[in-house]
C-alpha cells in the first residue's frame, strides 16, 4: 500500500499550523479566565482502568468507550472524560491538601460515536472543578467561571445561554411524582431525551423502561411543562421535600444575578445531563440561536470521590469542549487572525555578509523578535520576494557597503520607512 493511501481516522483530526494556532488562542483563552478565578492545573494519564468508567458514569459514556486488553492482561480504556480521573487524583490526597481545591485541565479525550458537526471522537476540552465545598456560592463560583469562559472570547447574552437545572430538586419532583428511588437513574436517562423524543415516546419509556404506572408517568411529564423558576416555585414550593430545594437554587439565581450574570442565566428543567454521578446544580450553555450542540456542561457531583476513592467529599465541576467553540466562534466571526508573523527577514548581498547576517538572527532571536532568511545562498531578489511572500514587518540588507560601515539598511514593510542602524541596535527600541 502506498503512502499517499493512509489517512487520518474518522472522527480524528490534523492540526495544520492555521489549526493548532486556533486551537492554541482557545487553550490560552481558557488558562487565562481560569487563573483568574484562582484555578491550578493539573492533568492524568489518558488510559485508566476500564472499571474507573464502566461503574462510576452510567451506560451512555460505556457504549462510546475505547477499550481493550493491555499486554499486562488489564483492561484500560482511554479516558472519555476528566471527572473520574480528577476524583481518583484528588481522593488519594484529599487529606493534605487546603480546601476548597480549584483544579482544571485540558485533557484530549476519546469517544467511539458517530462524528458530526460539532462532535468528534476525539477533542480537547476544558474541565474546571471545586472540591470540598459544599455551599451554593461554589455553584455559583463555577457557573461564573463557565459564562466568563466564553464572555473572554467576545461573546454576550446575545450569544449564548446558560440553562441551569438541579438534580436534588428533580429528585424531590421525581420522587413527588411516585418515582420509586431505585429507578431514579433510569428516569434521569428517559428524561434528558426530552427535546429529541416525543412527548408520547418517553412517556411509554417511563412505563416500559422504568416500570411507572401511567399516572405516574403523566405526572412525571407533568414537572416539564413548567418553564421558569417561578413556575416551579408557585406549583412545588408548599410540597413536602421539594420546598428547601427551591429555596437552595433560588441562592444560585440571586449570586449571579449580583455578578452581573443574571442575563446569561434561565432556569430550565429538561437539563438533566446523561451522566450517572450528578447530585445537585446542572447546567448546560448553549448557542441562542439553537444551531450547536452544548458549548459546555457540568454540575455538582458530591458522592463520586468517595464511590471512587473513599473520601466523602462534595465536589462540582464542568467540561467545555474545542470542537463546538471553534464552530461558534467561526459563526460568530471572532477567531483571531492565523496570519504567519515574521518581524525581521534578513537579506544579504553577497554570500560574504552571511557570517555577519547569522550573527545578526541570532541576536534578534535572543531579543524575542521573530527572524527568518534563506537557508541556502540565495540571489537578492529572491530574498526579496521570500519576505514578502512571508508578510514581514521588516526587511534588513546587509550588503558589502553596509557591512564594510558595521549597518545594517532597516525597511518598515508598512509605512516604507528605511534608515541605517548599527548592526548592534538593531530591533532594540
């Protein structure tokens, strides 16, 4: 088979020098909002026990794993998402460290599904997490930190929007609406289909799926149709068992709200999130215009680390993922110019200044400056035509004349300023 034959897998990506420098603006974007907000970073390995996955995110994420068999007989899968990781890093030295823990990292993580704009089966993501607080203010900490993410790129509520749910309120209507508890899990799963199934459809999944007698179910369905906060308040906040949990996430409006934030943020119910482990606050943000999919989700996850690690521990978190951002921001028309920068392109007269060109790159090389030149010998017009084709600030000749004078002739591309500076002083300010 013949080289020109091979491609990149499906679903993956090349990362040509356009690419990778977008890439690299939304990692920096990231790094800079979280440094902000006090986050460290950290990072795992990206192959981990195949049973760190299987029994600790629920049946959606282990359908889309990449697993097998190691040549030491384990079963690993490369890890499709950050939380486990961070719960099994952060449990075996919970003990010695200050709390609150604000970790993040942008790990590359893999999943077996079908690719699509906006997923792929790998993509680099961005996970924020707080461990050992379990107050409001962390949910509203992290929510903050989400919407700030993607305020930093340019973005506004014109935008995009955060729509915040809570499992712990879901729970109390669920359980109010004669779920029974051990098929809570189950139902989470049936309902967070609701904008992509029929109203029909899940409701013969309640019954079918999670066994709900049908007035069960109904009222079940019954919880979605309210669609604001209010809503819910007004029809829950009297019942037994759900009136402290209204109470919890009306805190979580109020603190955005004082930052500012409330314009980012609506209340919204069918956000459930697949995974098996969240307790409490749930959010997804999406594009207002509805053509992505998630830019980000997250939520409070207070019994993993210790189902993982055996430290009881509260902790909450979220992941927002390069593939839908870089779709947004293309839409939007906010992605940085990927334009090669050269700021000094050095041309020689004669092959006799070359010594004294090298010695010159190298120190403006050493000053920080972007300096490039014809690797072989090459005529003065050629190095002409290079630097312009490269679009460098600068041109600096140094022929036999300028040489013999210790110069170099120093050309502002833009403006067509030329002077003569000492070879010393040049790209000195």
């Amino acid at each position: 088979m013949s080289n020109s034959n091979f491609q990149a897998l499906p679903g993956f990506r090349d990362f040509y020098p356009d690419d990778l420098a977008i890439r690299s603006h939304i990692m920096a974007t990231w790094r800079d909002v979280a440094r902000r907000y006090g986050f460290q970073e950290y990072d795992g390995p990206p192959l981990e026990p195949l049973e760190l996955y299987t029994e600790k995110s629920g049946p959606e994420i282990v359908q889309q794993l990449y697993n097998f068999t190691d040549k030491g007989d384990r079963e690993v899968a490369m890890r499709p998402e950050m939380t486990p990781t961070l719960a099994r890093m952060a449990g075996a030295r919970a003990n010695g460290m200050r709390k609150p823990i604000k970790w993040f990292a942008v790990p590359q993580l893999f999943r077996y599904e079908r690719a699509q704009r906006g997923r792929l089966r790998e993509h680099f993501q961005l996970n924020l997490d707080i461990l050992g607080e379990a107050d409001v203010s962390a949910d509203a900490e992290l929510l903050a930190a989400a919407i700030d993410m993607l305020r930093a790129f340019g973005l506004t509520h014109e935008d995009f929007v955060a729509r915040v749910s809570d499992r712990g309120l879901l729970r109390a209507l669920l359980l109010h609406a004669g779920t029974p508890e051990d098929q809570l899990v189950l139902v989470y799963n049936i309902v967070d289909k609701l904008e992509r199934e029929t109203r029909e459809a899940i409701a013969k999944r309640l019954r079918d799926e999670a066994g709900l007698a049908a007035d069960a179910a109904e009222r079940v369905l019954d919880i979605f149709r309210h669609t604001d906060f209010d809503a819910v308040r007004e029809a829950y906040g009297e019942t037994e068992g759900v009136g402290p949990e209204i109470t919890r996430v009306g805190l979580l409006f109020t603190a955005l709200r004082d930052m500012g934030l409330g314009d980012y943020v609506r209340f919204d119910l069918s956000i459930v999130r697949g995974l098996a482990y969240y307790t409490g606050t749930v959010f997804e943000l999406f594009d207002t215009r509805g053509e992505l999919r998630a830019i980000c989700g997250g939520g409070r996850y207070d019994n993993l680390l210790k189902q993982i690690a055996g430290v009881d521990m509260p902790a909450l978190g979220f992941g927002m993922g390069d593939v839908v951002l870089k779709e947004l921001l293309t839409d939007r028309g906010l992605l940085p110019s990927t334009k090669h920068v050269v700021d000094y392109y050095l041309i020689v007269g004669t092959p006799a200044e070359r010594p004294a060109m090298l010695a010159l790159a190298h120190a403006l090389r050493d000053q920080g400056h972007a300096v490039e030149y014809t690797l072989p010998e090459a005529g003065r017009n050629k190095q002409f035509k290079t630097a312009s084709a490269l679009g460098a600030r600068h041109t600096v000749v140094i022929g036999p004349e300028e040489a013999a004078e210790g110069v170099a002739l120093v050309r502002e591309v833009g403006s067509g300023q030329e002077r003569r500076v000492p070879l010393a002083e040049v790209g000195r300010p």
